[in-house]
C-alpha cells in the first residue's frame, strides 16, 4: 500500500470519526409547546349519558395549552423530555342540547393548570435521510411516550354562566375537601421533522390519567345545603332551578335535592393535549472534539497545541 493511498484512508477514517463526534453533540433541543386542551368528566356535553375516552367530549369547549420543554437524546432510540404546560380545560351543563338531566343540572366550571412533566419518549420509526436524496438535510422520527406529571389545577364557576368565576375548591360543594395539587401518567404519541440538525418541527398528542374526579368540581352527590359554608357555596352546588325556570320540560328541581346523584365517583377524570412544537437543536463541544476536529469546521489549529509532544 502506497503512501499517498494510507494518507487518503487515514484522512478519510479522521473524517467519519471526527463527523460522527459532531454529529454526537446534537443531544439537545429546547422549544415550546402550542396547541389546545380539553378534558373528559362530568361536563362532557354529548346528547347522551357519559361514555368513556374521546367520545364525551365536546369539542367546541377545546380551549389553549402553551409551554415549553427541553429534550435530551440518550441514544438512537430513547430521548427525555422534560416540560411545563400551561392549559385551560372547561365544560358546562347547559351546552348539552337534548340530553336532559344534564341540562337539569345546570353546572359549569373552568380550570387552568399548570403541569410540570417528564418522560422518556420511544423511536418508533426513524429516517435520517427523508427523501433519500442523499443530502441528510431533512429527517423524520415517529415516537411514543409513557411518563409522570404533576399539576396545579383550580377550578372555577359561574352562578347560571352570568357574572364573576369563583374558585370552587374552597366552597366544598360535595363537603369535600380535595387537593389542587395532583399526579397524573401522560402517554401519548408524536413526531418531528427537523431541518440542517437545527430546526425541529412536530407535533404532539397525549391523555393524561389523573386520579381525581374534581378536575371539574363534580363528583358524587349533592350536599345538604345547611352544611355548606357560605350561601355562595349554596348558589354554586346547585343551580337546577334556574334551568327549570326556563324550561319547565327539564326534570324539577326536586330531582337535585341533598344526596341525589351530582356526578359519577365510579369514573376519575382525565384530560387531553395536541399541540404543535417547535425546537432549537443546541450543539454542544467537548473539550476532545474542539482541540482534536476543528480542522473539520475549517478552523485552523495553532499555539501550543498544535506542537508535538514527546
């Protein structure tokens, strides 16, 4: 083997050695999340008793989620993320059109949360080369994703939809006393396209099982209107009666009396997200990589390290 050809090899193997060092240190990515919210409880607004997953949703009630989140890649195949969303989810009784003990209940209630969550994210489906041009300018990752959450959330009312929200947790309208600070398991699915190793683009859907049923402050049967604390906390536990007063078809007040049915404590409520990301690849160098390959970026070595040693 001739000198020239060792030179050519060696020079070749420092290349791919040296590009996949680079290629290394795109393991981080920060970016924000922008999309929408909406929850599954008692407040679902279907014209039909409560029905599990998607199918109880309404979907005119889907309001904003917003945040951001930094993701670390560990290998081909596992990533991390990490990120706090920022979501209202509501409902009200009165937007269910025929079925109606619903509308007799004439509840409502609005809810912003905060969530902070981790998860590992699973490569589903991966190509590096999109197009196969041959290029590597645009690449493409499906992934799943299974991980841990934990929310504030405060949920709010209206007196008959008219006028001022007011917290509801502190009035106890079921007299129960529940934390506005709860634990939920995300899972979900979503991917990304990013582009030059920069610019990243995806989109992302996950449920959120939560292990409450106050998500909407609804749950299991109404209170004795003596044992509330305030007549606000009155006014808010039960709004039948101004439902019947514009519609005397609906079922009579009566039918909502302490201890009749409010919500179903059989169920926990949950909640939904599908945002729209996008993120800034960071690149990084270790110290190895800047004093042994910035040949590779055009950078020219020289000082004392670029002396031999002996």
């Amino acid at each position: 083997m001739s000198n020239s050809t060792l030179r050519i090899l060696l020079a070749g193997a420092i290349g791919v050695f040296g590009l996949e060092a680079a290629q290394a240190q795109y393991a981080w990515d920060v970016g924000i999340h922008l999309g929408g919210a909406n929850y599954l409880g008692e407040m679902g607004g279907v014209d039909q008793p409560r029905r599990d997953f998607v199918w109880d949703m309404k979907l005119g009630q889907t309001r904003w989620a917003v945040g951001g989140f930094a993701r670390r890649k560990l290998n081909r195949m596992i990533s991390v993320n990490a990120g706090l969303l920022y979501l209202r989810i509501q409902g009200a009784d009165a937007l269910t059109e025929d079925y109606r003990p619903r509308r007799g209940r004439n509840l409502n209630f609005r809810n912003d949360m905060l969530e902070l969550y981790v998860r590992p994210e699973f490569t589903i489906y991966q190509d590096n080369d999109l197009g196969g041009r041959g290029k590597y300018k645009l690449d493409f990752r499906l992934f799943g994703y299974v991980g841990a959450a934990v929310y504030y959330h405060n949920p709010k009312g209206q007196i008959n939809r008219e006028g001022d929200f007011y917290a509801l947790q502190p009035l106890t309208t079921e007299l129960v006393d529940y934390s506005r600070i709860g634990f939920a398991v995300p899972a979900g699915i979503g991917f990304h396209f990013t582009k030059k190793r920069r610019h990243r683009f995806g989109w992302d859907m996950g449920w959120r099982t939560t292990f409450t049923d106050y998500l909407d402050d609804v749950s299991s049967t109404y209170a004795d209107p003596g044992q509330l604390p305030s007549q606000l906390a009155v006014d808010l536990a039960n709004q039948t009666a101004y439902a019947y007063a514009l519609d005397p078809t609906l079922p009579h007040p009566n039918n909502y009396n302490a201890g009749a049915i409010r919500g179903d404590p059989t169920h926990n409520d949950s909640y939904l997200t599908m945002t729209f990301t996008y993120s800034y690849v960071l690149r990084g160098q270790s110290n190895f990589y800047r004093q042994r390959y910035n040949w590779i970026r055009g950078t020219k070595r020289v000082g004392r390290k670029s002396r031999a040693k002996f």
